[in-house]
C-alpha cells in the first residue's frame, strides 16, 4: 500500500528531525539524504524532485525573495511594491527607512512598522544572511506597459490562468493594477461570465465599466500565460516560496511547541 506525505508532514519532519532549523537549511539537506529516504512514505522519486527543485530556486527575483521570508502584511504585491522603490537592489532593500517605507503607495505606517521590526530582530537578521550566501538574483523581466494605469478587479472563476495569483502578477508585469472593489476608478471587470448576475457585474454594467474575459485581457496585453510568473503557492515544495514561508511558519510553531514529531 502507498502512503502520501503531505508538504506538512515533510517540513514536521525535516524539523524534528533537526535537519532544518532555518531557511538556509534548505540547500544543504542533499547532506542528509539517506535520513530523508528513511521518512515514512518518502522515496527516492520524491527526494529527487525535492532536491531538484530546492536547487532550481537558487535563481529567485528579488521581490519573490522578500515575500518568501513571510514578513507581517508583505504579500507578492507589497514586496514588489518595497524591490521597485529600491531599484531592485538587496542591499537598499535591507537599508530602507521606516519613512522610505511608509511614503510607498500602499505600504503605510503599520505595516512600515512591521518591517522594520522584523529588520531589527537579530535571528532574522542573520537567517536573511545565511540565505543570501545561497541564492543568486535574477533580473526582473521587463516587458512593454500595456496596462499602464488600468486597474482591475477579478471575480469568478479561473481559466487561463493557473490561479488569481497567477493573473494578479500577470497584470501587473504589463504595469495594470488590481483592487478588490468595484468602483468607477477601474479599468475593466474580468469576468469569464460576463452574463452573471454577480453583484459585481451588476455594479459594473451601471458604471458603464466593460466586462472582459481573461482571453481578452491577454488580447489587452498582448502577452501570453507562459511568461508570467506561476504562482508558487500552487506549485507546492516545488519552489521556494512555499518552501520558505511554510519554514517559516513551522519554525516559530514548534518553537511554541505545537508541532508534535509524525
């Protein structure tokens, strides 16, 4: 009979087993290998595709970076948001100011606040240390503004893209914006139905705000789904943006004592 390991249940593992305690541990568990084979339900197939991929993630952008580190408030968006008023270079993200932070569009002073404790605190300090001596920046991929100035709102469901998240930063690598409400400032209402009685359609046709589908946001744009960046979170232990931030969050649990050993 087979047994399926879930992402929690390695990481629980990977943890109590003291073979990982930081981010950076991360590339170094090809030194644990015969350990890792002994798991319950854990075979070479899948350790090979873990190693694999935790090696594939050593080339990571700088804002996929910062949002790994799970980092109060600072979603893909936001860390976007900090790399770009930073010119995309570690050491000013490292160095930027509570006032640099908080004048940012969509930053503010509480979540300002958060980043600069979390800059402060000295383990993370050092654990954001220890993964820079393993990972190299990649460029951010330019492409033509498009979308400049638009701004979208999502609603229904997916299917060109692999998730929201997926379209999210599809729209914005073309330079469009994204909320959650329907307002006369928006652009366009993506909606694969545009005959749903939703009430953001409702909302929406007495704006006389247009209604497109993601076919046509990509007719918009001009671009296509193999460039954008796939959402990580849907990706699993493929890459580490979930790795890092389910790390991150395991490791302060069983700090607190509530991850028990598998």
């Amino acid at each position: 009979m087979k047994l399926k390991i879930s992402i929690k249940q390695i990481l629980t593992k990977l943890i109590n087993e003291n073979l990982i305690s930081e981010y950076s541990d991360l590339y170094h568990l090809n030194e644990h290998k015969e350990k890792i084979l002994s798991f319950e339900g854990f075979k070479i197939k899948s350790y090979n595709n873990m190693i694999n991929s935790i090696e594939k993630s050593r080339n990571v952008k700088i804002a996929n970076f910062i949002y790994s580190l799970g980092i109060p408030e600072i979603g893909l968006s936001r860390a976007k948001l900090i790399c770009e008023a930073c010119n995309n270079n570690i050491d000013n993200v490292i160095n930027i100011s509570f006032d640099e932070l908080s004048n940012i569009d969509g930053i503010g002073n509480v979540i300002a606040e958060g980043w600069i404790n979390t800059f402060k605190d000295e383990q993370f300090k050092q654990q954001f240390e220890n993964m820079l001596k393993e990972i190299v920046f990649t460029n951010e991929e330019k492409k033509e503004a498009k979308l400049d100035g638009m701004i979208f709102v999502i609603t229904g469901s997916i299917n060109e893209f692999k998730n929201r998240d997926e379209m999210v930063n599809y729209i914005e690598s073309f330079g469009g914006k994204t909320t959650s409400s329907v307002s006369s400032k928006i652009s366009y209402l993506i909606n694969n139905d545009i005959n749903s009685t939703s009430t953001k359609n409702k909302t929406a046709k007495e704006l006389g705000i247009k209604i497109i589908t993601e076919k046509e946001l990509l007719d918009i744009s001009g671009g296509n789904i193999s460039s954008t960046f796939v959402n990580a979170l849907s990706k699993g232990i493929n890459t580490i943006l979930d790795l890092g931030r389910s790390i991150g969050t395991a490791i302060r649990r069983i700090t607190s004592k509530s991850i028990c050993p598998l």
